[in-house]
C-alpha cells in the first residue's frame, strides 16, 4: 500500500512550558495566522521542560521550585482557541519527572475535557531514557539504576490512573529515539495505546566539523547522505511500530538539536531539508509530524525553530515571523491530503521529486527540490511529464540566491504558468527529466527550475 501525506504530516513541536504563554491565544498573537500556512498542522508540547520545569496545578498551587512554570485549566482553555482557530490536532505531554500518577491523572482528564476530539494523544513522560543525562538543564530526574524496566512500571502506574478518570484517554510513547524502549512502550501493559512516538534530529554531532557528515552544517542538511540517514534511522521506529501494529509519528524533529547553530538554520537550506524530509518521512510511512521550535527571540533564540519573536532580545511581541525551514514546509502543504506514486528525477545533480494523486486522481501535485547551488549552476532543465489528459495549472516555489543565503529564502505565491517559459532543452548537460506517472506520458512540460528551490506544480485533468 502507498503511504499518503496526511494533514498532521506537517506540525510544529512546541516545550510544554510554552502553555503557560499567553501569546498561543489568537487574541493576543499572529500565531494562529501563521500556523494556517501550514495548513492545519499537527501541534505538539512536550520538550525538555516537560519533566523539569512543567508544574500542573487545577488548585492554583505555586510551584515549590521558582523556575518551574505552572500550567493550569485556563492554559488548556487558551490552547483549545488556537485549535480551533488552526483546525490542529494536539499530542500533550504529561510531565513524569517527579512521579505523580495522580497530579498526572488530573493533568490528563482536564485535557481530555477541554481540547475534546483535537486531543490525540497523551505523552507521559519526555525522553524517559534521557532522564540521567547531565548536560541536559536539571537533567537527572531520576538516580542511579533508572532503566527501562522501572519506566515501564511508572508509565503503567500514571495510565492506569488516567484511565481510571478517563477510560478513553488515547496514551503514545515513549517519546525516544532508542527502539529498545520503544519495544518496552508497545509490550506493557498501557491500553488505549495509540501510536509510537519517536524523536530524531537529522544533524546531531555538534562537535563534528566534517562535510559530508552529521554536524549542524549547512552543507550536511542537503548532502545526499541526509536521506540515506533518515532511511536508517526512521526505519527504526517505522519497525517497532509495524511490530506493534500502531503507527508511527515523529512528535519532535528537526535540523538538529545543536544549541547555537543560529546560522544554519537561517540558511536557505533550512528550507530545501524541511520540504524534502517532510515529504520524504510520510513516504517511508510517518504519519505524523512536529518540527521543534519555540516562541523566543529570533536573535539568539532557538536555532531550530520554525518561528521566531523578532523584537529586541529581551523582549516581547505579538507578532511571529516565520524562519526559512517554515517556508520550505508551505511548499508541501498542496499535497496534503494526496496518496504518493511513484516519481523519479534522472541526470539533475543534486534533485529530488515527490508526486502524489489527490481528487480521485484528478489532480496530481509533483514537488521538485533542486539542491544544486544556484550560486554555482544557476538553474536546471527539466521535463515534466504528465499523464494523459493533464496540464499544470498552477506553480508556487520557494527559493534562494544560494543553499548557503541567510535570511534570503523568498517565496513566489501559486500562480498560473506563464505563457513563455525559459527552457535550455532536455539534451544540455545537467538537464533532469521528472515523470509524474512513468509510462503515462501524454505531454511535456519543459522549464528551467532554479537552483537552491522548492517548486511545486499542481496538475489537473482536463
């Protein structure tokens, strides 16, 4: 069966300390307007803080420790007005860093009670088998022998208490990399279990200066070895998934975990990886998918994030503004919804496409990512060619002056194909050839795609 690009297969991952801002609701922030270029994204909270500064309260307690941040019913409430407002499904994480089943319970059934059918699913616990990790901020929440054993017994012991309150509460873990624990999570005893929860970050050697590599480089985002690396390691998941009969989502991911990588994630790059893994995971099978950002500064905040405040570092706005990595995601937001054929692209360099069928098969939306420096190739010619009876009727792209640009990725909005199209014919060196349906051809579309792109054609039938 072919994997289909689902709505949720596009989200933004968010710290479950991030509740407790009053800018997610949409009265105090453009956060809603730009979430829905997205389209209807998945939305995720959970993150570092989870288990180490995230204190629940429905009694309007004070947390004992003052940098822990309380979440209380209203900031469920607030949540629950950006979800309607974005048309979001949520994933929430239940914080397990102190063991509390029965603090953890109440956080739970309110969620239940408040986000309603938007809730899909309950996360107990961040990164369990990161929870004796020093160079985390508070790292240990747990002492010397914590294993994936004792997790089991904890993760039983908070479900049994939700589901207590709430019989129908839908529990997904362990929220890890490690496909041990992920083995651990689906053979307990939890029931109403929903999905495998994976987290995997595509650069995650900070130290390493090497290209091609693993280093949060630019260069390593777009290097071919990228994928090769998604293939392996989401395959690990997508494995302990199908044994579990539960499907796979990626509820925190990114260009990497690195602090201090600012750089990188302004580089147009950024925008050719989003579009590319995004489209390339939901074709290996991940259903659904969260990038991890933040609501802080765009100078010297997160260097992942999807979006940024840009006011003075400091202080505050109410106005986000999107990074290149986001820009790259609206690219694939036409082939939401559709079911993936198969596509090739021959002869390009450094291209890559994805077709996928939507409207019974009357529409096709092929994604072309040309990661070839424009600075050095300036564009590539390409042949489309569509099945009988198709044309394209529309064109969007998402671009640089080169991979390697800051804070320069541009976006051409979805417009209709002009009448002369510079082409330098399929015969030049470095030319490509891309087939919507191979062995379906009825017309040729020939163009010259820019480098350092995202461009996206959406074809109907006639």
């Amino acid at each position: 069966m072919r994997s289909k690009f689902r709505e949720d297969g596009v989200g933004a991952s968010f710290e479950a300390s991030t509740l407790a801002d009053g800018r997610l609701d949409p009265a105090n922030s453009n956060l809603d307007g730009v979430l829905n270029s997205l389209g209807s994204p998945a939305l995720r909270f959970g993150g570092n803080s989870l288990d180490r500064r995230t204190f629940w309260t429905s009694r309007n307690e004070n947390p004992k420790n003052a940098e822990h941040v309380a979440v209380t019913p209203d900031d469920l409430k607030r949540l629950k007005r950006l979800v309607d407002a974005t048309g979001s499904t949520v994933t929430l994480g239940i914080p397990l860093g102190t063991y509390d089943p029965k603090r953890g319970a109440d956080m739970a059934a309110h969620a239940v009670d408040l986000l309603g059918d938007s809730l899909v699913g309950l996360a107990i616990g961040n990164e369990p088998n990161g929870y004796m990790v020093k160079d985390v901020p508070d790292g240990n929440v747990r002492g010397k022998g914590w294993s994936k054993e004792k997790y089991v017994k904890q993760l039983e012991a908070y479900a049994k208490a939700i589901h207590a309150k709430r019989p129908d509460a839908p529990i997904i873990g362990p929220d890890v990399y490690d496909g041990a624990w992920m083995e651990a999570f689906a053979d307990s005893d939890v029931k109403r279990k929903t999905a495998i929860s994976q987290h995997w970050y595509q650069l995650p050697e900070c130290d390493s200066g090497e290209v091609p590599g693993r280093g949060p480089q630019a260069e390593n985002l777009i290097d071919p070895m990228a994928k090769k690396s998604a293939k392996k390691n989401l395959g690990i998941g997508k494995e302990k998934a199908d044994a579990a009969d539960l499907p796979l989502w990626l509820e925190e991911t990114g260009p990497t975990s690195c602090p201090g990588t600012n750089d990188t994630s302004l580089t147009n790059a950024s925008a050719l990886w989003a579009a590319d893994y995004t489209l390339y995971a939901a074709q290996l099978g991940v259903e659904r998918m969260a990038m991890h950002s933040m609501l802080g500064a765009c100078d010297g905040g997160a260097p992942m994030s999807l979006v940024c405040d840009p006011a003075d570092h400091g202080q505050r706005s109410d106005t986000f503004v999107s990074r290149p990595n986001m820009l790259g995601l609206r690219l694939v937001v036409p082939s939401i919804g559709g079911t993936f054929t198969k596509t090739s692209v021959k002869g390009g360099g450094n291209m890559s496409a994805y077709t996928v069928s939507k409207d019974n098969g009357k529409t096709l939306v092929t994604t072309i990512i040309n990661a070839n420096d424009a600075a050095e190739v300036g564009g590539n010619p390409v042949s489309l060619n569509m099945p009988k009876g198709f044309s394209v009727d529309k064109a969007s792209q998402v671009y640089g002056p080169s991979n390697d640009a800051k804070s320069a990725t541009q976006v051409i909005p979805s417009n209709p194909l002009p009448d002369t199209i510079p082409y330098s014919g399929p015969k030049k060196t470095g030319s490509a050839s891309a087939s919507a349906s191979p062995g379906a051809e009825d017309s040729e579309l020939n163009i010259d795609i820019v480098g350092s792109s995202v461009t996206v054609f959406i074809m109907r039938k006639k």
